[in-house]
C-alpha cells in the first residue's frame, strides 16, 4: 500500500474515532447549555481551558517530542534509551503534580482567580489535569512505537464517553452548580482510571521493541535541547485557542464565551483530521532522515500536506455546510457563531497549505528556531483581541485568529526554507510530482 492510501486510511480510521467522540462532547455541551445554560457551560469551557495548558506543561515538553524519540529508538533497536525516556517524563509529571496540588491554590490566590471556577473545584480538577497529563505522554508514546490507534482514542473516545456519562449521571440534580460540581468529580476520577489503563499498554509496548543497539550514554542532554522549545511550541499550536479563551473571558460575556467556545472545538476537531496525517506519517519521515535520503524525505512531506490540504479543504466545505445546523443544538443563540467558525476553518485550510514546519525543524535538530514565528502569532492575537474584539464581537475574536495562524504559519515555513533547507508547503508534492513525471 503506497504511503498516501495508508495515510488516507489510518488517519480517516482515527478521524472517524475523533468525530464520534466529538460527537459525544458536543451533546454534552448541548445538554450543559440547554439544562444549566450557556454561563455554566462557559464556566466548563474555561476549566477545560485551565486542565488542557496546565497539564501540557507538567511533562516539561516531553510529551511532545515523545513521539520522535521513541520512534527513533524502535527504529534503531534502543530499548535502554527508550525505558529511561520513558522514566524521565513519568517523573516530570509526578513531581511537577505534587508542586501542583501544594502551591496552586496560593498561586489562584496571588493572580487573583481565588474565587474562579478552578479554585472553587480545585481538587477534582486537580485529578482531571493529573490524568489528562500521563495521557499526553502516554500517547505520544505509543504513537512513536507505531501504535497510533492506541494512543489516540483514550483522547479521542473514552474522555468523550467520561463526560458524557458523568453529566447524565447528574442532570438531574435540582441545582446546577451542585451537579456541576459532582460532573467534575466523576470526570477526574474517571480520566485517572483510563490514564492508568493506557500506561500498561505502553509497558507492553516497550516489552516489544528490541534491543540490538550498543550501550551508550544516556542522551538526557539531547532530550532537553528538543524538549524545552517544544513546550512553548505545543502550548501556542495545540493549544492556541485555550489561550485564545482563557485572553476572551476578559472581553466576552460568558454567554459569548460559550458560543466562540463550541466554535473553537469544533475548529479543534476539524484541524485533529489533519493532524492525525502528520502523526501517522512522522515515524516514516524520521526514518527516512535516519537514513540520509532526502528525495524519500521530500517525497513524504509533499504527500503528508496533500492529504493534510484535501482533508482540510473538504472539512472548510462540510463546516460551511452544516455548522448552522449544529450549532442550533446548542440554542438559538449559537447560530451567531456560524460566519465566526467560517472565518477560522479558513486558517485550517492555511496551516495544511504551510505544511509541518515545526515537526520538520525539530527532525533537523532546529527545535528552537520556530519561537520567533510562534512568539510573533501570539502577540498578533493579544494586539488582534484587544483592537477587534471590544468593537466586533465574536466576528473580531475569530479574524484575529485567523490573522494570528495566517501569520505564524507563513514565518514557519520561511523558517524552515532558511534554516533547514527545506519547503514543508504543499507546493513540496507539486515539485514531487513533476520530478517523478520528468523522469
């Protein structure tokens, strides 16, 4: 099967996955909003937020290059290298943990957000970010040793499955705020279990991969050099537009936090089928570094984006379709969302077109050379928010994003043209092509 088909098919397989348990969040929100209303279901919205960059940050950037290295270690038959990675990032997370849940509250305190939601609910929420942190390394893991399904749908199904369950469990409690309250105990528990379930799938998958390779130095150093840029580097792509709502619950009501809210994980989930294409594709990429040939290496990078484009293009065209229907779900005044969700589908189509440029720089050992565009994208979000949103509403909170992923993808790719020599944009598949044709 050519590389192209298998990417097509695995990453349709985890999309698919990825939808269903969207599907599921998104009834639950529904639900929030329709029984508790949409403050409440803005108040979820920012615990959400808070878990999802609290807990990427707790494995110090591990997490994020876990993949690339234990992807390198299977392919070179390194298991005593792989097992003290494995170690390390375990033990970042426990420690950074404990940190956590002794100096968080004093830190809520000193910045003023003593009496958010976060602190009003901090140790089931504490729970949640301890589980949604081993996942994060788990996955990323488990991706690397070619166990992409595994990693992926403890995120992408169970978490769903969780929320959904825990809300239906409580919904009918006479108060909101107290079924609210119990709905987080029931997911941080419930997130901790399947963390702890997934991590023995990591055992098992460590226990496979040989172990051929000649002692040699723990590579701590090296770790450190590709982890610590990529910790600010997950938290400004992955994570962007928690940042971006967390900035928001400012300037916005909460009843238009909500709505740019479900706008925005349906953003997420649509850019998820694109990232699920570079995910499958990164260990043939790395292997094809490995081994120096560098046509291969071009060939799968041109690829990988025109699958990422199509993917991208036909999700812009199905959300532009339908997102007024799905966003009714939530209540009529979620149909405001539906102009500001086009405007930031439009950025996904633009992040494909640009290609991985981050991945591809941290494959050439220039991990740090992306934070110049990242730093410029997210101060083109603050100074975007602050001169749009007062004036336009939702419609400015989504062009400044828009304008921010427009302009921290292009610096990308031209940082990866000049300090790797290679053009990770679409435009990659066309040279491809005409090479191959030529020949």
């Amino acid at each position: 099967m050519s590389l192209v088909r298998r990417l097509a098919s695995q990453s349709s397989v985890i999309f698919a996955a990825r939808l269903f348990g969207a599907g599921l969040i998104f009834v639950a929100q529904a639900l929030i909003a329709r029984l508790w209303g949409a403050e409440l279901l803005g108040e979820f919205l920012i615990v959400v937020a808070s878990v999802n960059l609290i807990s990427v940050v707790m494995p110090l950037g591990f997490h994020t290059v876990g993949t690339y290295f234990s992807a390198e270690y299977r392919a070179r038959g390194d298991r005593r290298q792989l097992t003290a990675f494995l170690r390390r990032a375990y033990l970042h997370v426990i420690v950074a943990f404990a940190l956590f849940a002794t100096i968080g509250p004093l830190i809520l305190n000193l910045v003023g957000l003593g009496q958010g939601t976060v602190a009003r609910h901090f140790v089931p929420v504490a729970m949640l970010i301890l589980g949604t942190a081993v996942v994060y390394v788990n996955s990323a893991l488990l991706i690397g040793l070619k166990r992409p399904f595994a990693g992926f749908f403890a995120d992408t199904l169970l978490r769903p499955m969780i929320v959904l369950a825990a809300f239906l469990a409580v919904m009918a409690t006479s108060v909101a705020e107290d079924g609210f309250a119990a709905m987080l105990w029931i997911i941080g528990t419930g997130y901790i279990s399947v963390s702890l379930m997934q991590f023995v799938f990591v055992l098992t998958s460590i226990g496979r991969v040989s172990d051929t390779a000649p002692a040699r130095e723990i590579e701590s150093g090296r770790w450190w050099r590709f982890a610590l840029p990529w910790v600010l580097i997950s938290i400004a792509t992955d994570f962007f537009f928690d940042i971006d709502l967390l900035l928001l619950s400012h300037s916005l009501s909460r009843e238009d936090l909500a709505i740019f809210g479900v706008c925005a994980r349906i953003f997420s989930l649509a850019s998820f089928g694109v990232a699920a294409v570079y995910a499958v594709t990164l260990p043939d990429m790395f292997e094809s570094e490995a081994r120096a040939d560098r046509a291969d290496f071009h060939r799968k990078v041109g690829e990988a984006n025109m699958v990422a484009s199509l993917i991208a293009l036909a999700l812009f065209i199905i959300l532009l379709v339908l997102s007024p229907f799905a966003l009714q779900l939530f209540g009529p005044a979620f149909t405001a969302g539906a102009m500001p969700l086009a405007i930031l589908c439009l950025g996904l189509i633009v992040r494909s077109a640009f290609g991985p440029a981050s991945l591809v720089l941290s494959i050439h050992d220039r991990p740090w050379a992306s934070l110049p565009a990242i730093g410029l994208g997210l101060g083109c979000l603050i100074a975007g928010n602050w001169l749009l949103v007062p004036t336009f509403g939702l419609m400015g909170a989504a062009c400044s994003a828009l304008v921010a992923i427009t302009i921290w993808s292009f610096a990308l790719w031209l940082t990866a043209r000049w300090t790797a020599g290679v053009d990770v944009s679409i435009l990659q598949w066309f040279r491809t092509r005409r090479a191959a044709t030529a020949a």
